[in-house]
C-alpha cells in the first residue's frame, strides 16, 4: 500500500525511461500525468503522437466502462442474467449454471467457463454464440479465469442496446468530453461484432486521458466500485486482483492492461497516472519487469518497510481477516470427474491455525495438512512423497492451499475452493511435468 503522496521529479522520469530502454524494452510511448496534467512524454519512431495503436486487453476495461454507462442509465443491473439478453443463440437444454451466470460475474471474470470460448481463426462460428453454447465446466460467480469471450459478449450486450458500435456509444456519452480522439475504433469480429476484449485502436494519450478521469469519480460511483479488489487472480494468494474488469495489480492501484506492454496505471494516492505502450510478445517476463520498474523507481520509498526475513518456502500471505463462512465444514458429494474424486472437505482450527484438506479418490482417502501464516509437513496422498502446505482465506468463501512437494519432485499443487450454500467448486494446477495428471481442471459438487 502506497502510504506517501508526493510530486515526482524529472530524474525519477529519466531514470525509469533509461531501466526500460537499458534492458532493451521495445517501447513504443512513454506518458505520465499528475494532477491531471501530462509532466512527461516520449515516444519512439515510427510511432508518435497521434497515431493509433491496438491496445489489446485494455480494451476489456473500456467495455467495463460501458457496461457501467448502461448501468447508469438504467438499462440494465449488474445481477441481469445474460441469457435473458441474448435468446437467441442460446443452446435447445440451457445448463443451469449458464442459466445463472449474471452480468456482474462476468465483470469479475468468474464465469462458468474455463477460457476463451471462440476460436480466434475461425469465419464460421459465431464468437457471440460460442460462449452460450460452449459446455460450462464450473458455477459462475466462484472463481477467477481469465475469460476474453465474456468480455466480447458484454460488448455484444452494449452494442445490442444501444443500436450504436460501443466506442461510438462512449464516445457520445463519456470519452469526447475527456478529448478522446476521434479517429479511435474497435476491430470487429467476422461477424460485426466489436471485439470487446481486445480490439481498441486508440493513441497513447487517450489511455492517459482516461485514466485521468477515473481518478476524479466520486465513491460509490461505478468506476469507483469497479476499481474495487473484487476478485484475486493468482492461484496462491499473490497479489494480483480483479474489479470489474480493471486489473488490480497492488493495493491502492488499478490499470488497464493488454498483450505486450499496452499499460495504464493509475495511483490515486499520488494522483498519479503512468501509460507505456511496447510489443513485448515473445519475451517472457517482460511486462512484469515494466510493472517493476514503476514501483522501484517512480515510486521509490512509497512503500512501507517490510524487514520480515524470509526463512521458510513462500507461504501463503493473509488477505482475508474476517471469519470464513460456515459451509466450509461440510463433506461435499462431488459430481462425476474422470480421476475419480467422489467427496471432499475441509477442517480446520482457529486456535491451532491448521487445516486439512480431506477427499476419496478411487476409493482411498487423502489427507493433506496445512497451515494458515505458516507450512505444515506432511506426505502427499497416494504419491508418499514429502510435501508441506499453507493456506489462507482470499474472502468469505474461498481458500487457497499451495502445497510445496519437496521430495523427488520440484514442484508445487495449488487448490483454489469455493464454499457456498450451493456448493463446493474446485480449480486445481500442478507444475509437475510428468505425474500428479489429476491434480488439474476442476471438480464441483
């Protein structure tokens, strides 16, 4: 959490444009603004000024925005269900957990799908019909996963309502007051759909110029409620978390952010906005060093001391302070899944700050212990190799357990489980490269 406000200086804008440029970052423009006011501008030949460039995944955080004009007008609410939108394209048999799938679930990327639905290369299906009639794998409104389709059909849903191709319905409503330009657009889909998660076509400025004005909305406001941490998008409780879809790289920030450097940062303590565009594709690591860079030199000595010495494998960091929901302590009956997992629960004690994370597979029961602040050891069921766990609590209803296997394999498990009335959802990741197969995808109950 940013916990000073000051006024940056002109070194500290020189420095960062040199650790870019000295690690050979392909950068494209380089802007920053404080107070509303641009302090810096560089650009790189050919690109300049006004000439437009695709944004990428910025893109989804504009199509939030227009979701939120709609909202305001009271054409829709957050908690609509986007089958009653779009009839249509809807399947003979509608799965019940597409049935239930709202608006503001997919705001929060937590639909009931498991990726991106449409094929990008394909001309004959239909990117908008695909996500109603691609099978659901989990319950909507659960767990974080990074879905473009769903930002594509809230497009679909701003474009349908308003007769008008989204940023045209922006630009009337919101972005030509700012002095967006006006040559900006959308790529389409191949069927005349503006792609809502990855098209924008618009200059560097706008970005800033957009960013600008989401620091001056009042509380309670729809941007301010969409720069809330509402969802966290790592599967072991880093930092890194989702509002509706603005990207909440750290406390006290938001962005924007697209594929290969395309970044708007926004830091309202210091009323602060940083935009660099780039093609970073192909160079792993890249973008979070740009992200890096702005912390450790923009933002130096902005950040609270941490003098706490890391003497252990990474544990999972606290988020969640309150008391988890009461579902938690059920023995969940899970539906039918290829590897067998038939039940599955969690106990755990507030006194002792241990849990464990108890299922049947194939008729053998497992048991992996785990601490909340701290790693318990233990042998990883089935397998018999060493392993030791935490966990913590992300909100209410959803615990995080990384399991570190420190035997033969080098590897890590992460369990990311939903608890609720309704149910229990799971979404489990191995990085081991040749065992472990069941430790991957999802299971519900």
């Amino acid at each position: 959490m940013i916990d000073k406000m000051r006024e940056l200086t002109d070194g500290q804008m020189q420095e960062f444009v040199k650790v870019l440029e000295k690690r050979r970052v392909p950068l494209h423009s380089v802007l920053i603004a404080q107070h509303g006011k641009l302090i810096f501008e560089k650009y790189y030949a050919p690109y300049c000024r006004n000439k437009l460039q695709r944004m990428f995944s910025v893109t989804k955080s504009f199509t939030s925005l227009a979701i939120g004009l709609l909202e305001q007008e009271g054409k829709i609410s957050l908690q609509d269900h986007i089958c009653d939108y779009f009839p249509e394209y809807l399947p003979g048999v509608v799965h019940p957990w597409l049935a239930e799938m709202t608006i503001e679930n997919m705001l929060k990327m937590q639909t009931c799908h498991n990726m991106t639905t449409y094929n990008k290369t394909s001309t004959t299906e239909n990117w908008v019909r695909s996500f109603f009639q691609t099978e659901p794998t989990h319950r909507p409104g659960t767990l974080f996963m990074y879905d473009t389709s769903s930002s594509h059909v809230l497009c679909a849903l701003v474009e349908k309502l308003t007769g008008k191709k989204m940023l045209d319905y922006m630009k009337d409503k919101l972005l030509r007051q700012i002095g967006f330009s006006e040559e900006s657009y959308i790529l389409e889909d191949p069927f005349g759909t503006s792609m809502g998660g990855s098209g924008l076509m618009a200059t560097p400025e706008d970005l800033l110029r957009t960013g600008c004005m989401m620091l001056k909305q009042e509380k309670g406001s729809y941007v301010a409620r969409a720069t809330e941490p509402r969802t966290a998008t790592q599967l072991d409780g880093a930092d890194g978390w989702y509002g509706y879809m603005i990207p909440i790289p750290m406390e006290g920030t938001f962005g924007m952010m697209g594929m290969g450097g395309q970044m708007m940062l926004a830091f309202p303590e210091m009323d602060l906005v940083v935009v660099t565009t780039a093609d970073t594709q192909g160079m792993v690591g890249v973008e979070q060093l740009m992200q890096n860079a702005v912390t450790e030199v923009l933002l130096k000595d902005c950040f609270p001391e941490n003098d706490v010495e890391k003497t252990t494998l990474p544990v999972l960091r606290t988020v969640f302070e309150g008391k988890p929901c009461a579902d938690y302590g059920k023995k969940y009956p899970l539906l039918r899944n290829k590897y067998g997992f038939t039940w599955c629960g969690v106990t755990f004690s507030e006194e002792d700050q241990k849990g464990v994370l108890s299922y049947e597979m194939e008729g053998r029961e497992c048991q992996i212990p785990f601490g909340i602040g701290h790693l318990e050891e233990g042998e990883f069921p089935i397998y018999k190799e060493k392993c030791a766990s935490s966990g913590a609590w992300i909100d209410q209803h959803t615990l995080f357990i990384l399991c570190w296997l420190i035997g033969e394999s080098v590897a890590s498990i992460r369990f990311r489980l939903y608890f609720s009335e309704d149910g229990l959802t799971i979404h489990m990741n191995k990085t081991e490269e040749t065992k472990y197969n069941e430790y991957m995808g999802f299971l519900n109950s």
